[in-house]
C-alpha cells in the first residue's frame, strides 16, 4: 500500500513521507489559473483605477507570500527552502491570466507551492476587485509543468 499511496503507513495511516536521503537537485514548478471577469473590470484592474489601489503589485506579492506559506497550509508538505518565485499577471480576454513559478534545490518538489501561489494570487485578484463586481470566478487551476527529481520534467499537454 504504501508504495502506491507513499503518505499512508503499511497500517493505513496518514504520514508526511522522509525524503531524507533523497538527492538535492535543482527543482521547479509553474501553475497558471485564469481569473474570470467583465471586461470593464478587468480594464480598470490593468489600469491600476480600482478603488483599493495597485492590485497587480497585490496580487503577486500575496502570491509570493502564498508559496513561503505552503506547507502552513497544506499538512503534508514540507517547509522548503524557496530560491525563487515568480508570479506574472496578464491581460486575457476573458480577465487575467496568472501564473506563478517556484524554483528550489532540495530533496522535494515545489509543485504544491507553484498552485498554492498561484491560488493565493488569485484570491488577493478577487479581494482587489469584488468591489466593483461580485461575480468573479477562479477557473483552471492547473499544474503546468515540473522539473526536476527523480522523475524528471513533466509537462501539461
């Protein structure tokens, strides 16, 4: 059992896995979601004319935060030591595109901080802007790719 699902001991039980004698290797991760909202909305999120001020620089500092904050959040991650994280916002047709990446050298990888960057990041972009309308959406959270480790890159297609 536990090498199908290695967070469960042989007894079933929830654990956080050793990566102890596990190589350290450089290692990176990039997630992306699209936050769905009005064009009006999303002309004045660029334009840095909401009422709560510069949300884009909001925006990727909570996503940077986010990533350090990982394993607070997720119970069995462990606290890395980030290199690098990197949080971009741009302007898409249906709102705003994010996508946030999260680079270490370590024994673990840094997939849970590039989507916990990316979803903080999107909810400071919510907060920022519910102001001026309520019915914004945060679609496809997704891991875009991964290096690094024993099982190499691994790429969305």
């Amino acid at each position: 059992m536990t090498e199908q699902f290695p967070h469960l001991t042989s007894a079933g039980d929830v654990h956080m896995v050793d990566v102890g004698a596990k190589d350290e290797t450089e290692r990176s991760a990039t997630a992306a979601c699209i936050v769905v909202m009005s064009a009006e909305t999303a002309a004045r999120l660029f334009a840095g004319t909401l009422p709560k001020g510069d949300a884009l620089a909001s925006v990727r500092l909570a996503g940077i935060m986010g990533a350090k904050k990982t394993p607070d959040l997720v119970p069995l991650c462990h606290p890395i030591s980030l290199t690098g994280v990197t949080v971009e916002v741009e302007r898409v047709e249906r709102g705003a595109h994010i996508e946030a990446t999260a680079r270490t050298v370590g024994r673990t990888g840094v997939e849970m901080e590039a989507m916990t960057a990316v979803m903080t990041a999107a909810l400071a972009m919510y907060d920022m802007v519910k102001g001026v309308e309520r019915g914004v959406s945060i679609e496809r959270v997704e891991l875009l790719e991964k290096r690094g480790g024993r099982s190499g890159t691994w790429t969305r297609t």
